[in-house]
C-alpha cells in the first residue's frame, strides 16, 4: 500500500500527457510526440510504396564553377523566385559556401540593376 502512494506520488509530480501512460507509470517529457496510429504504408491500404526524395547536389560543385559573377544574370535568375526573393539551400540544394557567395553576387547585381529587388506583387 505504501509502494502504491509512492508512485502515484511520484505520477501526480510530473504531468502526464495522457491518462493511459500514467496507468503504465510512463514518464512523458514535454514536447514528446505519441506515436501515430496510422499504417505503416502512410495511410494507405494495400502496403503502396513511400516517397523517395533524391538527394539535392550543389550545382556549382558539380560543374565546378569556382567564380559566381554577379554579371551572369541568366545564372543568377534561377536562384531568385519570381517575387524576388533569394531561393534558400533547402530548395535549391546549393552548398553552404557556394550559397553565400551566390547570395552576395546577387545581391551585387541587385544594386546595379541587372536583377530586380521585388517581382510581381
């Protein structure tokens, strides 16, 4: 009896994120995700398969372009959205380095208007 008020002590101290882990003696951290009912197939009956999403790889790398000139405008133009905006290394799967200096080119032409500041609003 005593070992029951212990735990249910120690139960109550920390809040639970449901009543079933608490029954278990579960210890939940905050910000923990339950895990999901859904079927492993993402929802779908019949097992259909996954999404795979290739790698990204720096284009500047692979055709080993040292220099980015802030001139090369048809180059520049396809990492600025069509609202103007720099595209970010998520989308473009540009690498760090290159990214930076490819930021700063654009920004370069920007400034001497071979590029826009804002597209279409």
């Amino acid at each position: 009896m005593a070992e029951e008020t212990r735990a249910t002590a120690t139960l109550s101290s920390e809040p639970a994120a449901s009543p079933e882990r608490a029954e278990r003696g579960e210890r939940v951290e905050r910000g923990e995700r339950r895990p999901s009912r859904s079927s492993p197939a993402g929802g779908r009956e019949g097992g259909a398969r996954k999404f795979f999403r290739r790698k990204k790889v720096c284009k500047f790398c692979v055709e080993k372009i040292e220099a980015i000139n802030y001139k090369d405008v048809r180059l520049l133009q396809q990492f600025v959205a069509e609202s103007g905006k720099i595209v970010p290394r998520r989308l473009t799967g540009v690498c760090t380095p290159h990214q930076r200096r490819l930021s700063t080119a654009i920004k370069q032409a920007r400034n001497i208007a071979l590029l826009p500041f804002a597209g279409r609003a």
